[in-house]
C-alpha cells in the first residue's frame, strides 16, 4: 500500500473554533478532534491535542495550560494555534507517509490580513510545501455541493462554534456575506446562564453543549423532550440534580437564535434581484454543527418564506470543500483568498 500514499500529498484542514477537520486526498476525512491545546507552562511544548485536552479544560493543574487557541473563529493565541497546527499536520504526515503536502484552510471569512499570515506561516512551519486559504463560507458551500462556479445566486448559512458565516455566491466568488459572532458556543453560554438563572444551578460548557445536541430547538417540538443534569447548587454549593425540558432550552437560545436569522434577512436584503430570485427558486443551505438544532430549519423557512434545506453531514461541509478544492484545483484557484495575491 506504500506506493499508493505517496500520490495522496495534499491536506484540507477546517480550522474551525470547536473543532479542526483534516481531509487527505484520497482517503477522506481522516481526523476529527476539538481545538483544545494542553501546553506545558516551564517547558512550552504541548502535553495533548484534541480530545485529550478538552477533558482537560477547566481541570489542569498549575503547570499546564489547556486553551482554546481560536476564539469566535479568530485566531486568540497565536503560539498556541502554531503548535496545535504544526501537531496535527505532523500527526497525519507521520500516520499517512505523507511528505510536504499542499495544505487548504478553510479560515473564516472576517479573517484580517494579519490572521492570513499568521495561518499561512503556521502551516508553512509545520511542514507544508504551499498554502491556500479559503473562506469557510465558500468551502461549506463546496463541501455542501453547490454549483459556485455557475452564473447563479446561491445562498449558504453556516453555524459553527464561534461564527455563523451567510455568504451568496456566484461565479466562484461571494457577493455578499456577513460574519455574526454568535453560534455554537454562545448558544451553549446561553444554557448555561438560564440554568444559572432560573435553576439557580451551576454547570459547565460540557453539559450545557450536551444539553443543546440533545433536546435544543429553535421552536417547540412534536412532543417536549427532556433530559436530567448534575451541577452544583449556588445557595448551597451541593451537587443537585434537575430535569430540563426542549421548551426551556428554546427559551434560552431564543435571543441568539434570532440574531442568526436577523442576519440571514440582513443578507438577503443586501442580494442583488437576479441572484435572490435563483435562491428563492434554490433555497437556503445550512451547514456547520448549528443546522442541526432542531427546527432552526422549519423556523428560518418561516421567517424568509424561502425553502431550507440542511446540508448532509453539516459539520463535515467546511473539510469536504477544502478537500474538494484541493482536486480540482485549477478550476476553483479563483475561489482562494490568497492566490487572488499570490506573486
């Protein structure tokens, strides 16, 4: 099998604030992991990635430092993003036999000039031989199987951890987007608060992300669902345990969840005529881990009177287009951030 792998040199990596995807020619999606880091405070290395670190998150003792290097889908920590890239790319270089690939990065579409380098460098130290970098947006639209290349408005919403990312495309480029700094992870902050709030419970990101995943809706369910949780009693600083119903978890994310939407109108708005009439005929596309909150889809259709449809495999979408980017490369060159630069 030795000789196949060499072929199969190029990497795509969603560089995402929850988790980082890594797709390898060839073979697919081939790492999935959150964007933790655990860093030695005396020694500077990293002591785990992935999985690891994020059970590590908020349970470290003094001399190591678990981070989340990307905040609201920037770059927060620079050392650290450098050392978990560098980490993850020579995890699939050693594991895949692959030797100084072509790396494609799907980065988001707020990204300053300074974050660009910063990524590109980090990739470039790790090891890869050329770096492209493409907007989330537009990679979720690939990875989603748009047709962006073609004279036609299409439309891609894309909730991730720390960004959702609406973005109408046409030939090969985006004609109007927005970048709102609430998605996933102020949904699970959310949670957290009205359980604070109106349980007078404290719990960790952890549960409440679980509780979102399981019973969070955008508008009521069929049948209310609930689920039990453990946190820590605020009077009496005991553990308790409540139940939480899908009704009181739409409460909590309502707000936030109306500012995705309010954004996806703002968008359409901004669409010129010809483009909005292919999406009303097209519809909307949601990608990213938020398309999978129960009823956003039902409930956005509603507020635009624009069909909705959910991507398959939502949180896959950003690294299927990066991947998809990398095969045909010559054809999407114009849909790269920086080879529209490239001397």
């Amino acid at each position: 099998m030795k000789f196949f792998k060499f072929g199969s040199k190029d990497i795509g990596i969603d560089l995402g604030t929850a988790n980082i995807l890594v797709t390898l020619k060839g073979k697919g999606i081939v790492l999935k992991e959150p964007s933790v880091v655990a860093i030695d405070r005396k020694t500077g290395n990293i002591t785990a990635t992935g999985n690891e670190a994020k059970e590590m998150l908020g349970r470290t003792p003094e001399q190591i430092r678990a981070v989340r290097p990307l905040k609201d889908g920037v770059i927060a920590d620079f050392t650290a993003t450098q050392l978990m890239l560098k980490n993850i790319i020579e995890k699939v270089e050693n594991k895949y036999n692959v030797g100084r690939p072509r790396v494609v990065v799907g980065v988001p579409s707020g990204i300053t000039e300074v974050e660009e380098r910063a990524v590109e460098e980090s990739v470039l130290q790790a090891g890869a031989r050329e770096v492209y970098l493409i907007e989330e947006p537009m990679a979720a639209a690939i990875g989603a199987s748009l047709e962006v290349a073609e004279p036609s408005g299409s439309i891609i919403v894309d909730i991730g951890g720390g960004t959702t990312e609406v973005a109408v495309i046409s030939l090969g480029g985006i004609v109007v987007s927005h970048s709102l700094r609430v998605a996933g992870d102020e949904l699970d902050q959310d949670i957290v608060n009205y359980i604070k709030r109106e349980m007078n419970l404290a719990v960790g990101e952890t549960t409440a992300e679980q509780i979102k995943m399981e019973i969070g809706c955008a508008s009521p369910l069929m049948t209310e669902a609930s689920m039990e949780i453990r946190g820590r009693d605020l009077t009496d600083g005991l553990p308790r345990n409540v139940t939480i119903t899908s009704t009181q978890v739409e409460q909590a994310i309502k707000e936030s969840i109306d500012k995705i939407i309010e954004i996806v109108k703002a968008t359409l708005e901004k669409t010129p005529p010809e483009l909005a009439s292919d999406i009303m005929e097209k519809g909307i596309v949601l990608a990213g881990g938020g398309a999978l909150i129960q009823n956003l889809d039902k409930l956005l259709s509603l507020e635009t009177g624009i069909p909705v449809f959910v991507a398959e495999q939502p949180l896959d979408c950003v690294v299927r287009g990066t991947g998809k980017t990398l095969e045909d490369l010559e054809r999407l060159k114009e849909v790269l951030i920086n080879s529209r630069k490239k001397r």
